[in-house]
C-alpha cells in the first residue's frame, strides 16, 4: 500500500495470521485485532463508493473530456497506485482538485511526478485560460504523453515542459511566471534545490500554496533507523521546509503524505532583514493598515447590511456583492416575493440573508425593516439605500401627484432610511451609508423627459454631502453611487430600440452599464477601505457625463 494506514493494516494481516495459527494467543487479543483490522480496511472501501456516488449524481463527473483521460490514464496507472483492496483511497488528486477550486488558482506548476491521471483532472478546475505547467525529466506516459491529455477538452490547459527539470525553472524564472499553486514531488532527486528555487526566485504569487507529494514515505520518513537514502532525502526536504521561516506548512496523512505550504502571513524581521540589504521602511504601507493587506480591508465578514430595491437589477447585485464579500444582507423590496427570490440565490451561496418587504416612503415600513433586521443580527453596519422610480412626461405636463410619487421614494424615502439607520451607525460608533444617485444628478439626459427624477436624484448627492461630512466625526460615513444607463430587461424591449441607439451614440464606452459593473464600487463604499471617503458620488457612466 502507499498510504501509512495501508502498510499498518498489512502488518495488522500477518499479525491476525499469526494469532490464528497460535493458540496461545488470548480470543480477546485476536478481537482487537479483528476491530483494528474492519478500521484500516474499512475507510478506503467507503471512500470509493462515496466517490463513485458522486460521479454518478454530478454532471460534471460524466465519463468524457478530462475525466475520460483520467480513466484512460488510470487502467495504464493501477499497476502504481492502490491500497490492500486494488482501488485507490482517498487520493491526491481529489484534495488537489478542491485545493484548485478553493483557491480559485489559474496558473499551476508540477515539478516531479505525480500520477498521470490527476493532470487532466486538476486542469478541469481552472478557468479557460488557466494553465498547467508540468516539469518532468521524461513525459509521464511516453513519447505520446501530451496527446493523451489532449483527449480531453481541457488539455490546452496543459504544458509538458520535458528536460532537465532545473533548466526548465530557470526558464520559468526569466519569463518572470509566477504560480498560484506549485505541486513537488518529494520522492525525486533534487527536491530540497526545487523547493528552494521556487522560493529563493519568487515563483509564488502572493497568496500560492505548494503541495509536496509523498512526504511521509509509507511511514518509514519518521521510523528510526532507516537507512534507505530515498527516505533521508525526503527526511531532509521536511525539515528544510520546517525551518524555513518564510513559510508554514501541514502535513496530512494522506496516501503516501502530502505536505501543504503557504507563506507565512508576517515574515518575521529576520527574514525581512535578510531580503533587503539595505533595510526597509516597516510601515502600514508594507505591512499593511491594521496588518491587513489591501484585498482583506475589502472584506466584510461579520457585517450587516440591507439593500432597498434589493428585488431587482442594481438592488440586486449589489446585494450579491455585499454578500460575495463577507457580509449577511437583508433584501428589501416593495414586493416581498421579490425579495425572497433574491434572499434565495444569496442562501444558495451560502451567504445569510433575510427578505423583508418595505415600501420606504412610509415611516413606519422603513422602521419596521430596521427593527427585524436588529432583532435578527444584532445592528446595521452597511445601509445600502438604493429603492427609486422614474416617472417619464414633459416638465408642462408633470403632475403633482408624479411629482410628490417620484420623490417619496427617491428622497424622503432615502432621507428616511439614512435616519432609521443613521440612529443605531451613530450610537455604536459606526456604520457606512450608500445611496444610489444618478448620472441625472450631474446632466440632463435625453431626449427622454424626467424633471421629476433628474431633480430627485441631485437631491440625492446633496443630502448625502451634508450627512457625509455631518456625520463622519462620529464614526459614519455616507457616499453615493451615480451610474449611468443600466442595461435591464426593460430597456431591451422592442419599442426603446431606437432609444437605446440614440443612448449609445453619446456613450464613450459604447455600451450601457451592466449591474455587475457597479458591485466594486459598492463593497468598497461597504468596507475599511473607504475609511477616509464621505460625502462622495462615485460616478460609474462609461463617459456619458463627459460628453
């Protein structure tokens, strides 16, 4: 067997096989034997047909493109791989394949070998234009290695750099490629200068993990006594690893061992020193404000917010954004089934969120919505205040009834919401506000006719310039978001057409906004990042103001 687990339960066999043919062996030590025997032999069994459930029920394990190469890849491999019962346990490759996925890696690097099968099946998790480089001394099948992964769909996703394997680094490291995910074989000569190499010439991106293979050697790297200079190499490359402060690593007990590494969140001085001759300047800018580096001030993990609109298009996305980022989000619309359906999707990513129906022009909704959201989570740290309207007619002929509809939602409705909240950010110290405003804010857009929005919405920017800087002594800030022309179900009906060209024609872009365009901005509005923004309107508009 190559696992640990599978060389204990050989040797428990010829112990069973000695305590049968011994009747001096005491009928209780032969049942502790047994007990240990149904464990050790037991997992890989029920592994495998966990495995084979799952390839039956998901689509995306169907026989064909890369899991079709691993099949065939397979019957040529299983002569090497295997436990006591001839069938793989739970392999590498599968930890592989979900340490891909996790880390959402686009570019691999494979130095050794590891069994062929798991190629194609790690290639089938990266994006389209992710890229497998494979460094190996000879090809892993043959003259014809390459053409076997080029079964698969994914196999231009797949590099053989065939050659001495220190040549082919030293290649890598003049093209300045850098890996999210290096994989090292440890039974090979030379691991100990791999490793090192990749390390000493920053192979790794920022935030890489390296998977070395085979570190446990069966269970013989931690025996005493061991001879074997296969072993001792492997012995050696743990330690090297273990002292190396740069990094941390975990060594699992999986098949033949299998060793995860990541750089160490905080070198320490000693390392840092070592790198640079000349010193540096050991400030937030190098270690990051609040020793956070610049995409984890972005997160918002243990935050609550709500979105208003949030049942539809940029309430919508925004609260897929928010969640994405960290953040438990209430979905408010006016039509509670709305807001459930979107509540859905966010659960279905495993994002907590709640649906509450509010209609925001009236005091006591916009209460309510902020009272269940407090007996629910606590607080309100992000209010994302994005329920409007837009009633379209010719300024003479607007009416007053538009007029006062229009601007209950877009500004007493806001100005209400930014209270009901401002109230619960202000007493906790705390608390970011963003408002959707409008490109009308800052031009009258044409030719449609909407005296009553475009006045709404420069409301908007105003009222949130006043409360920005009202309030940011005390902890809160308040920005709002001005996008453009949005790109909705609406606006492709077949009469806005000609609309919708006269639109483009005074777009720099050339295009409308999509919703997804403008979720960046909101999370950074949303998060630690923004600290030091308020009373801001963050124009999203493809150019159209401009012009």
């Amino acid at each position: 067997s190559e696992t640990p687990a599978g060389h204990i339960a050989e040797n428990l066999l010829k112990a069973k096989e000695i305590a049968l043919n011994d009747s001096r062996v005491p009928e209780q030590l032969r049942n502790y034997l047994q007990k240990a025997l149904d464990v050790a032999l037991g997992l890989d069994p029920y592994l495998d047909a966990m495995a084979a459930s799952r390839r039956k029920t998901s689509p995306e394990h169907m026989p064909g493109d890369a899991e079709g190469a691993e099949s065939r890849v397979r019957l040529q491999d299983t002569h090497a791989s295997g436990s006591l019962n001839g069938k793989s346990c739970l392999s590498t490759g599968q930890i592989l394949r979900m340490f891909v996925h996790m880390i959402r890696a686009r570019k691999i690097l494979l130095i050794g070998n590891p069994k062929g099968y798991t190629i194609p099946a790690i290639a089938k998790e990266l994006p389209d234009d992710g890229k497998i480089f494979v460094c190996a001394e000879v090809p892993y099948l043959g003259v014809n290695s390459q053409e076997e992964f080029d079964y698969s769909s994914d196999g231009k996703k797949i590099s053989m750099q065939v050659g001495p394997v220190a040549d082919t680094l030293k290649a890598l490291h003049a093209e300045d490629e850098h890996f999210d995910m290096v994989f090292i074989d440890a039974d090979q000569r030379n691991a100990v200068q791999y490793y090192s190499f990749v390390m000493d010439n920053h192979l790794l991106s920022m935030d890489a993990v390296i998977c070395v293979e085979n570190t446990l050697m069966k269970g013989q790297v931690y025996l005493e006594n061991v001879s074997d200079e296969n072993v001792l190499a492997v012995r050696k490359l743990n330690s090297v690893i273990n002292s190396d402060p740069r990094v941390e690593q975990v060594i699992l007990p999986v098949q033949s061992g299998l060793s995860l590494i990541r750089r160490s969140s905080m070198p320490p001085d000693a390392v840092v020193e070592s790198k640079f001759q000349a010193g540096v300047v050991k400030d937030d800018v190098f270690w990051g404000c609040r020793r956070q580096r610049i995409l984890e001030r972005l997160r918002l993990d243990g935050r609550v917010a709500y979105v208003t609109g949030g049942g539809q298009g940029i309430g919508r996305a925004f609260a897929h954004a928010l969640g994405e980022a960290g953040a438990k989000v209430a979905v408010v619309d006016v039509v509670l089934a709305k807001a459930e359906a979107v509540a859905s999707e966010l659960s279905l990513k495993g994002i907590k969120s709640l649906a509450l129906a509010a209609d925001v022009s009236k005091p006591e909704d916009v209460q309510r919505m902020v009272d269940a959201i407090v007996a629910r989570w606590g607080t309100v740290h992000i209010a994302c205040n994005n329920a409007g309207i837009n009633l379209n007619s010719a300024s003479e002929e607007t009416s007053l009834e538009e007029w006062d509809k229009t601007f209950n939602v877009n500004l007493r409705g806001l100005f209400l919401c930014c209270q009901a909240a401002g109230r619960i950010m202000l007493n906790q110290g705390y608390g970011k506000i963003i408002n959707t405003a409008s490109m009308a804010s800052l031009i009258v857009p044409h030719p449609q006719k909407q005296l009553a929005y475009n006045a709404s919405k420069a409301g908007v920017v105003k009222l949130t310039q006043t409360l920005g800087t009202e309030w940011i002594d005390r902890g809160v800030k308040v920005n709002c978001i001005s996008p453009g022309i949005v790109d909705t179900p609406l606006i492709r009906s077949q009469e806005l057409r000609p609309l919708v060209r006269r639109w483009l024609a005074t777009i720099p872009a050339g295009r409308l906004a999509q919703p997804t365009d403008l979720q960046a901005a909101v999370v950074y509005l949303a998060s630690d990042a923004s600290d030091y923004m308020t009373g801001h309107n963050l124009v999203i508009e493809g150019g159209q103001s401009l012009w």
